[in-house]
C-alpha cells in the first residue's frame, strides 16, 4: 500500500492554507468520495477507494489536481480570482477568453503532469466537456428554441462553487462497429433513454473506459458519435453524481498494481483507473439532463468535447515526452554511448517530437477561434495535428528509447536478486557502467526506462497514444474537415486562367 | 520572352506613388543593376540582365520585393515608418524586437512568396545576414575588443536608406569534405584573405550557389563553417557591390529556360537563378569589411545567420506547400476521386505537413530570445524542427502529391499536340475528366502539377528542400544543441533518488 | 539526333550472326516497322520514326530485345531451342513452367535493363500479356464453352516464328474513376465494341501511357478493370498491327528530347516513348479478338496480366537501383564523406532497398504456382510486395541519393559553360573533389545524379514507380486478396478454444 | 503452476517412440538437467529447475526441440538419418550443405516456434554457434597453425550422439560501451583467461542476457566483438556442462510469472527465461576451449555466429508475426470493422512485413555461399535485410495491431470479474462484438492481444526485436560490408568514360 500519510505530510510543509471559498482541499476530496460509490476491482466489490491498497494509490494520483492548488510553487498558476466576487476558484474553471487564457491552462495541466509523473484527471477532462457544452447547448438553443445553456450555466456554476471533481464517460461499448446505434442487434450498446418522467429521465447502457470515475465527484455523459434521426433515444447528455444508484465501475488499472519504487520507479505512484461504467436504469432529473433526443446535436457535442480535450491532452502527455528524453540521454550517458551518432540522432527525434507537439499547442492557443457564448477554442486543425503527432509517431519513439538503452532494459535483475546477498555482489560487481555508474544505479535507470515503456504500463500508453481521445482515424478526418482547402484550390485556379 | 511590359502595366493600376525617401522603385532598381557586372549564362556573357530573354524573368521574379511595396494590398506590410524620422523604410530592413515583429516579417515572406509563386530572395536573405552580423560583431567587440558593430550598423543604416538588395555567398565550394579550409590540397576551395592592405584587403576564392546574385545591388559574404586558428585566413565577411571588378557570376537557371503558360503554368515566370560566384583577387575596403582572422567567430556567424534563415526559409516554403495541397485536391475532383480515403488521407497529410511548419514558425516567434544588441531570435529549437519537418517529409509530399494526380502527369500531350489540328479533336474528346471538365481543363491542372513536382524544376525544388539553407544534419545537430536536455535529465534523476 | 550508325557499328564486333529461323534481326526490325504507321510527336506527323532525330533514339532504347540476341554475351541468355524442331526462338517467348524458367526471364529482363540504362520494354510487356491470354481463355473456356485458347495459341506462335514485338494498350483514359465504364457521361473513355460484323469486330476509344508502341509490330489491347454486366461491350481484348488503319498514336518522351552525354550522361540515349493510343473505329478480325463480351472476365484478364507484368517489373528496375548505389557511392567519394555515418547509412538503404526487391522476386520464383494450361505463375504475393516494397520506398531513396550528392546537383554548370574559355578554367580550379578529383570528373557525376533523380526524367522515374504496373493501392488490394489470412485466424484461435 | 502432465498425456497420443540411438527422449532430457546447477530467481536459490511452478513452464517452452522429434506431425522434418551408419539424429545437427538443408532447418525452426507459441531455444542457437566454429577454427587453423578444427568436430560429433542441448552466452555485460575490453577500469566486465593451466583454463565475467540456459546441457561462450591485440586475454571461446562449478544463472523471465489462460493465453505457456551468467573463476579443460588469445578471430567468430543466428532468429519470429495477422484479422472482424479501408491497409502491412521477411529468407537460401570446410551459409546480405526489415518495422506493427484491436485491450475486465457474480452478467451483456460474437469471446480475443503486444511480455518482445541477435546498427553495417558496392560504381563509372 502506498505511503499516503508520508506523501501528505511532505507536500504540507510547502503548502498554503486552503481554506478560501470556491477551493476544496485534497482531504475534503477525500472525505466526500467515500459515499457508498459502488466500485468493483479484481472481482470484489471496494468498500473505500481512499483505503484500498492500490485504487488509494490511484486516488492520491487523480487528486493532483487539488493539491496544486494547496501548493506555494503552483497556487498563482492554480488558482484564479472572480474580478467581481473577489471569490478564488479553480483555475480550471476559467472559462477561456483570450490565448494567455488557453496557454495558462496548457502550462498548469503540464504541471499537473510533471509533478505527478503523470496526467491530471479530475478537472481537466470534465471542464473540457462543460466548456462543449456551453458552445453546443448556445447554438442548439438558438436554433431548436430549447433551454440548455442556463441549466449548463448554472450546473457549471455550482461545481465551481464547490470545486468539485469529473470523470466523463464517452465512449460507449459499441457492439458492432459497423452499424449506427438503432442498427445494433443489441439496443443496449449504446446508451439510451428507456423512460422519460415528468421529473426526468431513466438511462441504460455502459461507457468502456471512463478515466479516474471512481476518485470524481461527477459524472459527465456524452455521446460518442454523430447520430440519425431514427437513433434520438441515444442523444443524451447530463451529469449525475458518482454515487448515483445504478451506477456501477468495474475497475482495472493500467500498471503493476503492487509494484516497488526500485523496480517501478514512476508507476508505483502512478496508477491510472479506468472503469467499464454500467448504467443499470439509472435515474437523473431534468435540470442535469442537456441532451434528450436533439440527435442533430449528438455529434456536434462530440466532437466539441474531443476538440478542447485533445488541447487537454496533448498537453498532458508532454511531461512523459520528457521522461522519454532525459531517460535516453541518462541511459546513454550510463552506457558510454552518448556520442555515438545514431544515438543522437535518436535523441534528436525524441526532442523533435516533443517539441513539434508543445510548438504546435502554443500556435494553437495562439490562433483561437471566440465561440460564441464567448469561449476560446484553440486551432482544431492545430491542435488535431499536434494530437496526431504524438500519437502517429509514439510507437517510434518508445523504438528509439528502447535501442538506445540495451537489452538489459528486461533482463536486469530485480529487486529481490539485490536483496539477495548470494547473488547481490555479483551485480554490484558487473552491471556497471561508465566509470562512476555502480551497478544499481545503472539498474535503477534501465527499470525506469522498462516502467515506462516496456511493461504492462507501456503498453497501456502506446494503446493510450493512439486511442485515447480519439482514434488517429478521427484526428485525420477533423483536419480535413477544419482546413480551408477551398483556398488553396482557389491559388492554384489562378494560375490555370487564361 | 517574358512579357514584363505587359507585368508591369498591370500592377500599375493596384500600386500608390513610390517617391517616399527610403523607398526605392522597381523601375529603379532595374536601372540600378544595369552596371557592368560580369555574369555568364549558357556559356555567354551577358551584357544586360534585365533584357536577357531568360534572366529578364529571373529579374522580374527575384525584384518581387519592390513591388510589394508599390502594391495596396501589400504596402502596410511592407513598408514601416521610422518612429524617429517618419522616414518610410522597407519592412525587411526592421530589426526584430518582439514577437509581432518576427510575425510580420514572417506574413511578409510569405506574401511575397504567394504573389510570385516562389521565394521572393533579394531583401529577406541579405537582412538574415545583417541581423546575425550585429549579434557576432557585438559579441566580438565585447571579448576581443574589436570595433565591428559600428562597421555594420553603418553599412546597415545606408543599405535601409538607398533600399538596397544583395545576394548572401555564403557555401563555398570545400573540395574534399572531410578536412577543414587549411588543410586542403588546393587552397582555394574556401574563399580566403590572400593579401592584406592599408585600405582593405584581397579576397580569392569561389561561392557555390548564391541566390539571385545577378539581380541584387550587394553581396554579402559569410564564412560557411566553424574554424580552427589555422583556417584564420578563411575567417572572413564583407559587403561588396556585385559590379566590383573580379567578381564573375557564372549562372544557371533552376527550369525549363523557355517555357510557356501551357505546359509550365508556374515556371513559366518562377525563374529561380543561382550562381557559382568566383572572386578573383577582389579588393574590399575595410570599412566593408566585418570579420578577417577572428576565426573563433567564423562559426558563430555562420550559425547566426542560418538561424535566422530557416525561419525566413521555412516562410517561403509555405505557399509552395499550399499549392501542393490545392493541386492535389483538384485534380482528385477532376478525376472522380476526391472522396476515396486513401486519396484524402493523402491530401491530410499534405496539410499537417504545411500547417506543422508553418505553426511551428509562429511558435519559434512567439518563444523568441532577446539576444545583445536588442534583437528578437526566434526560437533556435523550434525554428530547426520546423525546417527539419518541412525538409524531411518533402519528397514523401511530392509522392503523395504525385499519387492522387495519376500517371498522365508525365504522359499528357503538350501544347504543341494540343495546336495540331489532327490530333486536338481526339485529345478534347478523350483527355476530360468528371462531367464538366474538359480535356484542356484536366491537363492543364496536370501540368501545373508537374511542373511543380516532377520537372527540372520539381528535382531543384527536392534538392532545395533538403540542402539549402544547410543540410538535414545541420538542422539535427543545431536541435540538440539548442535544447535543454540536462533539464528532463533532471526531472529522471528525481525518480531515481531515494 | 543519336548517331545510330556509331551504335550499330560498335556492337557488330561483338555479335553473332542472326540467320537463324525464328529470331529476327536488329536492321529487319527496324524495316519492317517503316510501314505507315500514323505517328504525331511535338504537333507533327512523323513519317518514319527510324530516323526521326529524337523518335530514332527510343527506337534505338526500345528494340535492345533485338540487340540483345545478336551479343556473344548474352545469347545464351537471350535465345532458347525448341526441343522438337530445333528451331532457335527468343526466350521471351518461352512460356514458363519451373522456378529456373522464371529466375532466367527475370535475368534476360534485368541484362537488358542493365546494358541499355533503363527498361527493355518490346518483348517482356507483350509476352507478359500473352501468357496472361493462355490461363484466362483456358479457364473461360472451359467454363462458357467459348473456344478462345486455339486462337491464342495460334497467334502466339505466329508470333514467336517471326519474333515479332509488341506494346500493351490497357489503361483506358478513364474520365471519371468513380464511375464504371457504362456509367460515364462520355462513352468512349474506356474503349469498347462499337460495331459486330461477320469478320470482326469495330472498336473505339483511347488508351494512355501505352509504352514503345511506335517501335513495336504489334499492339495486344487489354481491359483495365474488372466489369458488370452493363459493361459487356468494354469487356474487350484483342491484337493489331500498329498501322491498322484507324489507330493515332500521339507520343511523348519522358526526359529532355535533346540532350547531351555531359549534361545527361544516361538518358542521352535513354529514351522512353509513350503515346495516347487512339482507336478511331478500327476494325479487328474474329482470330485476333480474345474477349468480347464476356465481363466477368474483364477483371480476371486484367489481374492475370499486372501479376506477370509486375514480376516483369520489379525486374527490369532493378539496374536503376543499382544506378543509385553506384552513384551514391562514387559522388560520396568524391566529395569526401563515403565514411561519414548518415552517409553511410543511406547508401546501406539503397542497398537494403534493391537487394529487398530482388530477393523476394527471387522467392516468388521458388514459390510459384502452376496455373492451367501449365503456366508458372510467380508468387502474387511475393511479387506483388516486391514491386510495392520498391515503389513506396522510391522517393525516400530519391531522397537519400541527392542529400548525398549535395547542392552542387542542380547549381553545377553545364556543358556550355565548360566549353566557354572565360569561365572554364575557374570552374576546373573550383569544382574539384577530394584530391585527384577534378571539377570535370566530380561535376559530370553530379549530371548523371541530376539526369536520373532531379530532371524531368527523375520525374517521370518517379511517377513511373507509383503509377506503372498499376498504383500501390492495387498492390495493397492484390496482396490481401492473395494471402491466406484466414490460416493465421486459425492459429489464433486455437489459441482461444478451451 | 503449468500441466505438465496433462501436455505429456497430450502429446503421447501423437507420438512416436523414441528409443533410437541418437536422440534423446523429453523426459531423459528433464532428468539430464537435475544437475545441481546454481540456479537463482526471484532472490532465491532454485534446486529443480524442472519443478519449480514458474520455471517448470520455461523448461517446458524451451524443450519443444525435444518433442518435436516424438511428434508424428514433425518427425520427418525434425530427425535425419546418417548416411554412413544408418543412426538417427536431430536436424538441428545437420551442417547445412545446399539450399534445401537450410530451407529444411528454417522450417523445422519455424515449426517449432508455431507449436510453441515462440522461439525454440536449445538446439538452434547452439548449432548456429557450432556451425561458425567449423568455419572459423578452420579458417584459423589454416592461418596461425593451430589445430581447433579437430575439437570442434570431437565436440560435435558427441554432442549430435547425445543429442545435447545448448546455451550461447555471448553478450558481455560490457561496462563502459565506448572502450575496448582492456580499456574498462573494470577489467571483468569482458569474460577473460585469468589464468593457464596445463589442464585448462581458467575464466572470469559475466554475460548478459543468456537465453535458455537454466534448462540446456551445455554452455558455448563466445567473444562479443572484434578485439585488438591488447584485449587477447578477452579472446576466448569454449563450452562447459551448465553445472560446473562456478557459474551461477540468475534468471529473469519475459512476462507475468504466474498468469492464468483467460487473461494470458499466449504466455502461461510461452516462457522465456533469461539469465546474467556469472563465470566466478570457472575452470574449461584444453579439450573444451576453441579460442585463447587469438585475439584475430575474435571478431570474425563473433560475426560468424550471428550470420548464421541471424537467419534463425528471422525464421522463429514469423510465427509470431502471424499471430500479429491473425488477430488482427480476428477482432476486425468481431469489431464489425474488417472492411473498413484502413484497418484493411494495416492488415496489409502486417502481411507485407511477414512475408517480406520469410520471402528474403528464402532468397538467403537459394543465393547461399559454400564455405571452408563445406558450409552453405545463407547470403548475409539478404539474411541481415530480413533480419533488419523485421526489426525496423517491429514497433509500427505492434501499432497497426493495437490500433486495429481498440482502447478495451488494456481497461477490458480480466477474469476475476468475469468470476464475479456480481458484475458477470453486465459484462456478457455489453462487452459482445457483431452478432454472434459474445463479450467473452471479444475479451478473450483483446486479451490474447495484449497478452502478445500490450504487456510486459510485449515490452520484452520490442526490446528483442531490436537488441537480440545483434542492434539495427549492427545488421545495418553488416549489409554494407557484404555487399559489392565497387560492381556498382563500376556501372556508374561505364556511363562517364568519354
């Protein structure tokens, strides 16, 4: 289990009080999430996530989040002031207006990231989806003559008052792929109204992968693809608490799920959640539900939402890049082999790509597109080719690391063999590397290396790169549709006039 | 012949009046050029460069700086108020102090790119390399105590007011690669100081591909390479006029010579020039000269000036770039086939491709350095990657490019067979594309499309890609110079302590 | 004009006299194509393409099938005994039907590619096309009761006795190609049966890029894609003499029509033909119709040829990689770099790239089927990723052979001005290599890289790797359609019972 | 812990007796190794390898060159018959002689690795170690006069009569990777003669990641590099019994050491186990030792073995590629998604890479070389390109697979929740793919999946693909040494004579 109390006591000493209005602290979080949320893991049911051997472990990691902003080094990027309530709030909930406003959020999810060996999820992904859902619901109430935007309005205002926490669940189980949800043999893979109340509305489906549901205090429910009119049942969109009955996460986690700091260095800490999340009849009131049946709207608040979240998670994936490099360099060093051309040039390609996908979220943050009620979204084709990036070339990069370290990066002992004093010397003795690099500190490294990308956890992150947020495939087509290629065709026409 | 008569009658009518001090006319500066400068091409010399059949276009083509600043739509670009004087000057000649600055510079590029349909050279180069001389000459009067920067500014200071052009010799022609400039078996390989007078000094030596040398007022010469102390004859710049007496310009033409609408849409007024400039015994005054035996600074001025050209460079691409995805996508709408998914995945390509380098560019301006004496450089790192994208994917463009047009690109009658009555008839009936595109009208595109992409001129545009402004190397190596590794060293280094 | 005379004089000391029945000589080919023959080349007929200055030179390129047969050297190869009567005939005409067959015909291809500088193009196409006639009549055949093999064969025959040549027409001009050929707005851009009469058949339309069809005797006519019903009238094949009334060839060259050897060391004699073949109501007889009407095997006809031709392919390019290895190398050397480690690397891709090529033609030989009416079939599969493997990577080696060359490739002055004495002694004092490389020797290496990849020729090279022999998305689909996937499902779900 | 017994009831039914001489039965071979071997994994001395519950598995897997020979199925292909005394002995022993005996050996290698789930280990990598002995020690022999051929035929020869099994260790743990053997300021991290005797030797190191040792016979220990005269200590080539004294294995294994079917399919069966050798001053009589300070041949045995385990390794890893296939294939089509153009695509390049692969090999075959004394070896060119291709494309493979098969690879349940009452039924219900396929029949298919490509096991095999058997860099100079690029210049050099 892992040490939460001395991970507390340390992050105290550089912390600040938190006890303003509109700003919850990690241990507030905490209390409020031992609800009776009915969360399954490894085929029990859970009683507490905060006290389970490895999902509290899970939890200290999503909940980053509040504790940036209850540390010094953090507070001013975490934290902003309402300009006429004078009241401090989660910068997370800044509504983007301006691309200082985009860059900032960037920067704190990027040390959110960095601080936790990992990405943030508590806040960034839910935020995303409420900033979708002021653009989708403004439009859709100017053109259907509905209602939304206030009751999104006045959800979002309320969450920010109580600085509460989001998982989103998008992606629905999907059965066939190649049929649209009225088509499926099965009614119930994609999730659908089945009663409609005076009070409000009954769902039944199942999301796959819903990111770090069991540590949120909300639950925020899109739909994952555009929709015909014969699939209206399937347009649905609202948030319930996590709590809620009939909601139930069957859990897994992406790593190791002991785990040593020796032999996992980075994801003894970092344990990401996802849950297949089951919608057992579950009721939610009308002034939660923001989509019920507008299935013109079913694919505009999809991709409003990946396209503010793929910004959220381009950004997030940054710190692993660096690991990436300074890994390899690290390694190299170790080895001896730090000059040797091809070594380098890999080292070039590890920064190149890291670099290429910040440059392009700057530029994207920069070339903001206001939205109308007001919001900044950045660059969608920027910020799909910087999401694309990344993703496209993830598996060469972990190639890169992997060459430049050496097979030892899976054949290096273990914790247990220095342990062992029949053997402990012997490594001591022949592991090594240049001189000065002792033989578990080369070790050391080489299982950092293998934590990250090549284990169970490195396997999650390659199928995270090219899945999460998306499939390359939808990156692909969100550029095409984004670019003005009439233009271009426009320059080459006036060259083919007489 | 190129017809500039007509050319100029036409933009007339979209130009204001250019008498403002600091602004020179188009007009002027072909007068200017016509001063005896001895230059070869097709083995003859040439007598007036701006009447020669072919170099006549190649002039019209690289002067297109001037006219941008006679032309509404481009005037407030490119032209800038001197805030001191109110004295107009050419946007070129601003040094660049902040990001706007940087941005401006990189749109006016760019729109000079787009109107001529190729890279306008004879301002944006030469200014590259004054720019990079005041960062060296002041570094070097800082350390050695030299008195080179007034030297600059003032050479500076008259090029802004006459609005003078110049070419860059920068590459010289190296003989054996592997050794440096002093170890040679012909001495002369690298452009040298071979005597050294009261009033100047005696240069030899030959430049291989100077840019629109022929067409510029001035040629500025910059060391191409690190040196050791005892290459410190070859550590050598300066500014000369082009018609200085011992400077011969052998030139060559980057596509077909001739040419006409029809079979070469773009190249026919697109006439990129490069010379091999052979300097024999040429006499500099000093105050001319900006660096002679400083050899610890022949690299750090070579870099300097490269840096700030893989921005510049990376600007002009663009429209090319742009071209590439327009022709694409109409000849797959001429052809039927703009909706087959290999086809738009290709046409995607094309565009994270442009929109990679070009945003890559705006966040290099965005992350610039203020480096002594005051001047804003982009960002080394992400200006590198951006060349190095747009560079290392080049010719994998040209063959998606090349992929969708299909094989008449190279197969397609000319103009010719198209005039001949016996044939004309068969080729309007058989050579059309989707209902309501013509024959003409589909190999017409085709052609454009080949003479962009696989002509003479589509292999210097390969060459171009990949070799000027330093080779791919050049750009790997100065990206792991520029970036801070130690710093992601660091944050590994906090996984691994106890 | 070429000087064949100098040819034709030069090859005599090493031939053997050609008397024999069955094999007919280089001069006989060359009368008997002088027979009207209508011609159109830069907008003029041609009256006699034997002698016509640049039509002269590809008939020259096209027929060293002839000239290979008359070599010392290469009769073995090139020549073959009917082990019934004796007679001597050409060993393209040898109908496969063992491993060693198929690896001689792919080495006869390569010997020709490798003497003339480019492909052998008059014998393999058409051969090709016949053994593709022998398996589809056979099967139609025997399945629609139609009686077509006989004619084949008897054609086929003819043909071998009088060592005739042939070009291929098969690619129609398509117009829209998201439509089927009865679909089009235009019906005659896929040829078809306009007209049954008792003697034969009338047919109209056009056909693109047909190779060497000016050179050939015969012109065999192929369908282009597999057909439905609607399409019975373009299910058509047949074969003609190329100066059966009716048929326009309109033809075009694939490198600068001059030329000399200094500028353009290889395709000064390297001249590819292809022509826009039109069928203006040509009349065929009934023995030399093979499919007329029968659609369903269109598509069957069409496959069965590209998967012969593509194994023809893969072969005759071979001697152009090789080009590329020995010109990467030997410039390298020149230029002083051949030990520098990215130089090194990219020479080591080329070859990767050839040997890639060669070797899984040489597999798909070992592995072939024998198909009725007892044809060796060369591995689909195994061929198929041959031609892809080589076309994919085509422009990445491009790519690799000028960032070796340098800039020098496309700025190095040509033969005129070497001939001019004011400019030729600096550029013999400049352009020099590595000691005891002059600047003669080191520029004419860089023409001959500039000739094969960075010319109109390099990029009719590059098209030709994407389009002929059909595109890559072709390739991609025959190589699904081929393997046998579902033996892999098997293994895994053996896997997966319990 | 495994089944043994139910796989050995399993297979009795299959087979064959095996009592002739020559060949050794699988449970005479689990008897043989019960030697007192020092064996340690996970911190603890290990006394039976054979029962231990984890490496029990790995002695299992990496004995299937043993049952192959019971096996009806493969007995022809795994078991030759001496021509001279009638004996039966495995082919492994076979010292190829034409191409069909390295064909034959690539086979069985492959048959093996299909009916394992992954490389077979004991007999191959030895024999390619003996095969290289021959060449070398004869080689040598013939140079410096010494007489090692004569011992490695002795050895040989009782190895095949006792039908023996091997482990290589090759790789030095190697230290500082930029300096020579003797060059390191540990002189141990190069196994090295630290003592003469008149008996023997004695030895000191340790080697890296040696496969299969706890489980074979015998050890054979090769030099991992050319050596300079300095470092003829280091020089040493030998083989011992894997129970002598002094060398200590301390084992690792690829994947999750437990493991259940439903959630490992692959690799509760396929174990590989690991070790770091260590050599504490182990004693190697005359009789055993092949290399002593003939430091000249350390480099050639070195290159030697890993040309013939090159063309090995490349034969054992197809098998796994058509996993790769197969599943991809399989969940495509339980996704509903296997018509879909880029799932198609990817599935094509999974085909193309394996093909690619086995097709070179086969060419490696048929162009082999005859060496002293009377070795085909496989072209090392085209095995090095195999071998390369494989390596290179690994990653991006593992990518297409991944990208295929969906983000459920990694948050799908594993079998604890499938056990679970609670959460079973939800899980049937939602997690099914097209009609018919059920949610546990998809899981099982995602599962074998990650199992291969998404998991620790995974991590292993990227980093195998790219390190075992030599680094990329390595095949990648290996190419270039072995290929005749001077044929190629000289092609060149025939087009620029005048």
């Amino acid at each position: 289990m892992v040490d939460l109390k001395y991970k507390a006591t340390e992050s105290r000493a550089n912390c600040v009080e938190v006890t303003a209005m509109g700003l919850k602290s990690f241990e507030k979080h905490q209390e409020g999430i031992r609800d009776g949320r009915e969360v399954y893991f490894e085929g029990e049911r859970v009683t507490d996530v905060t006290t389970h051997p490895v999902l509290g472990a899970g939890m200290a990691f999503a909940a980053i989040d509040y504790r940036l902003a209850e540390e010094k080094e953090h507070r001013e990027l975490a934290v902003c002031t309402d300009p006429k309530t004078g009241e401090l709030y989660s910068r997370f909930y800044r509504i983007p207006e301006t691309a200082d406003d985009l860059l900032k959020r960037r920067e704190l999810i990027a040390a959110g990231s960095r601080v936790n060996g990992g990405p943030p999820l508590i806040k960034e992904i839910g935020t995303d989806a409420l900033f979708a859902l002021h653009i989708v619901s403004d439009h859709m109430d100017k053109r259907l003559g509905t209602s939304v935007l206030p009751k999104v309005r006045n959800y979002f205002g309320t969450c920010r008052s109580l600085d509460l926490s989001f998982a989103v669940a998008q992606t629905d189980v999907k059965g066939d792929r190649g049929k649209r949800p009225s088509e499926q043999h099965n009614p119930d893979v994609y999730l659908r109204v089945v009663e409609r109340r005076k009070d409000g509305i009954v769902v039944r489906g199942a999301k796959a992968h819903t990111t770090a549901s069991p540590f949120a205090d909300e639950l925020i429910v899109l739909p994952t693809r555009a929709m015909a009119e014969a699939d209206a049942d399937y347009a649905v969109a609202f948030a319930v608490p996590v709590a809620t009955p009939g909601i139930k996460l069957i859990a897994g986690i992406s790593s190791h799920p002991g785990g040593n700091r020796f032999d996992y260095p980075v994801t003894t800490d970092l344990k990401m959640v996802d849950t297949v999340t089951v919608f057992d009849d579950v009721f939610v009131p009308w002034e939660r539900v923001f989509l019920c049946g507008e299935w013109q709207y079913a694919g505009a608040l999809a991709n409003a939402f990946v396209e503010f979240h793929r910004f959220t998670a381009a950004s997030y994936k940054l710190p692993m890049c660096e690991l990436f490099i300074g890994s390899a360099q690290l390694i190299a060093e170790y080895n001896g082999v730090a000059n040797v051309t091809h070594v380098r040039d890999k080292i070039m390609e590890l920064i190149a790509w890291t670099e290429t996908t910040r440059g392009l979220l700057v530029a994207a943050a920069m070339e903001h597109r206001i939205v109308s009620p007001g919001i900044a979204v950045p660059s969608v084709t920027l910020t799909n080719i910087a999401k694309h990036h990344f993703a496209r070339n993830y598996h060469a990069m972990v190639q890169n690391l992997q060459d430049i370290a050496g097979g030892l990066l899976v054949t290096a002992p273990f914790r247990k063999d220095w342990e062992n004093e029949a053997t402990r010397g012997y490594l001591d003795h022949y592991l090594g590397g240049v001189e000065g690099v002792s033989g578990v500190q080369r070790v050391r490294a080489m299982k950092l290396i293998r934590d990250i990308a090549a284990s169970a956890f490195g396997g999650y992150q390659e199928i995270l790169s090219i899945h999460a947020e998306g499939s390359l495939a939808a990156q692909r087509i969100t550029i095409l549709r984004d670019y003005d290629v009439k233009r271009c065709v426009g320059i080459v026409k006036s060259y083919l006039k007489d």
